[in-house]
C-alpha cells in the first residue's frame, strides 16, 4: 500500500505542474513496478508509460479499494519527528 499512497500523492502533486509543461511526460521505471500485485494492470500502453497512465493507474486503484478517505490534501508538512 506504500507504493500507492506515494505514487498517488506523488502524481497528485506534480499533476499540474508536469503536465501542463510537458503532456508527453513519462516515467523512468518499468511499468510492471508501478502495477500492484493484488490489482495487476497489464495494460499500460508502454514498458515506460506516461506519467497521465500512471496517474490514471493509482487513481483507480484508490477508489476501488477506498482509500481515498484516508488521503489528507491541503495539508502544509512542518517536519518529521
């Protein structure tokens, strides 16, 4: 669940920002990775899929096992203790 939560709020993050600056923006690692072991996706269009894909992917992903209740935006980090 790690590798959701931070490729999510990572895609979350720079979605307008990279998007909008480059739509053709793509990500560096095999696609397999991104794909979570108990909600397999042997769909993505590329072995390095677009970041959109990805986004799409980890969106997904969220709401069918509901975690977006869980997800915590407009929140400022001050710091790990």
């Amino acid at each position: 669940m790690v590798l959701l939560f931070t490729t999510d709020l990572l895609c979350l993050a720079t979605e307008t920002n990279i998007m909008l600056k480059d739509p053709e923006c793509a990500v560096d690692i095999l696609a397999v990775f991104y794909s979570l072991s108990f909600a397999l996706n042997p769909n993505f269009s590329k072995v390095f899929p677009p970041h959109a894909e990805i986004l799409e992917y980890s969106n997904s992903i969220a709401e069918r096992f509901d975690v977006n209740r869980y997800i915590v935006t407009n929140t400022e980090w001050e710091g790990a203790y």
